[in-house]
C-alpha cells in the first residue's frame, strides 16, 4: 500500500531545506541573545520577555513540524529500516551528547529531553501513524496539544517523568520539549505531507541555495553554533 502522495516521492524538497535552515537562523538569533545576556551585554531576562518565549517556540515547533513532514517524505511510501534508524541513531547520539555536556556544564538546569530528544521519540512514535487516516492524525495532534494544558499532577515532576509533559512544576532546564504537547506539532507535519500540500519548486539565486545547504546540514550546524558563539563572545568581550 502506498500512502506518499503522488507529488512527493522524493525524500528531499528544497523548500523544506530552506524553511529548516531559516529555522537555524532563528535559533542562533535566539542563543546569540541568550549570551549577550548571560555576559552582561543585555538585561537579564531579556530571553524570558514575551517575544524571544514566542519567537524560540516557533523556531522550536518548526524544527519537530518539519520533522514530521521528512519522516513521511523518507518512509511514507514504505518503512526503509536501514536508513530510519541510521539517522534516529545520529540523532539519539547528539541528544545523549548534548544531555551529557550541559550536565557538566550547567548541572542545575542541563537539557535532559531537548529539541533533539523529541524529535528522536517523535520519529519512532510516528511510524506507527504512516498509514493512519489524515484526520486521524490531526485529531491527535489537536489532543496531545492541549492535554498539557488539562492534566497536571506533581508526580510528574521529577526529570525522570517531566519528560512525558504533564508535570504541574517544570524542573529547570535550558531546552525542555516534552512529548506532550510536542508531539502534536510532528504529527501535524506528517498530516501535511500526507496530504500532498507541501511546495516543490525552489526560489533561485545564492540566498536560497546557501539557506537550503544550511537546512541539509542542520544538525551538525546546531551542534557547533553555540561553541562558536560562546568561545567569539569571550574572546571579543573579555576584560
């Protein structure tokens, strides 16, 4: 049964290349921010004012959002296992990775289920909605969205728990995305692609291009950005 939509059989759009690579650009945009803060350059709790919440929850939800649409791009058409799990593989990886150095680093706030984790949950979550109906899956995703906003309880308040989403205390944390309501955003990008509404063509010239190569190579870039940003800052704002 083939459930990719006829004008998507390629695992590679270029718009969706270069909405990813926009959405880098916001999340360095957001962690530049952050360090000018964190070094003194901005007022403290600049990143907690309500735009830079919103603004780093958009480039969040496009990130998983987009996800979702790769996942049915890649696999709608028939679960390819070697690949799958090479690249949820790499992506468990850099999750671990990251949990494991802001544990060392910043110990009373490390990321201990970030961008990187749910979107490598969401990926195997999601294979077992490849052949659910569209409405289905939206529906889903409406649900698992606002469940958070309806079930609370202190039991899940702890790291081992606050990953699920219905923690009523969030513990500290520099990146927290729990499944709920994160994985809604993914599913909504599986309905998507499932529905065939997703651009094929690609604006031309060198801006799309390099925003495209930025997009193919996200998570490496999202690996080093804030390495370099924080090592130039100290360089440049040290005393």
């Amino acid at each position: 049964m083939n459930i990719a939509h006829p004008r998507l059989r390629s695992a590679r759009l270029p718009m969706i290349d270069i909405i990813r690579g926009i959405a880098l650009i916001g999340v360095v945009i957001f962690h530049l921010t952050f360090d000018l803060q964190y070094f003194g350059v901005l007022p403290f709790g600049t990143t907690a004012q309500l735009f830079w919440v919103v603004f780093a929850r958009a480039v969040a939800g496009t990130f998983v959002f987009l996800a979702g649409v790769s996942l049915v791009l890649a696999h709608g058409s028939g679960i390819r296992w070697g690949p799958f799990w090479r690249s949820t593989g790499v992506v468990i990886l850099a999750a671990i990775g990251i949990s494991a150095v802001t544990f060392f680093a910043i110990p009373f706030g490390y990321i201990f289920f970030g961008i990187l984790h749910i979107i490598a949950v969401s990926r195997i979550l999601g294979l077992a909605f490849l052949r659910a109906r569209v409405w289905v899956i939206v529906a889903l995703a409406l649900a698992i969205w606002i469940a958070p906003y309806l079930v609370q309880s202190p039991a899940f308040d702890s790291r081992w728990l606050a990953w699920i989403g219905f923690s009523q205390t969030v513990p500290l944390s520099m990146d927290l995305e729990p499944v709920f309501p994160w994985f809604g955003p993914f599913l909504l990008g599986m309905a998507l692609a499932r529905l065939g509404w997703l651009p094929t063509w690609s604006p031309p010239g060198a801006v799309a291009r390099g925003l495209a190569w930025i997009g193919r190579h996200t998570l490496i870039l999202y690996l080093i950005h804030q390495p370099i940003l924080l090592t130039t800052l100290w360089f440049i704002l040290r005393p």
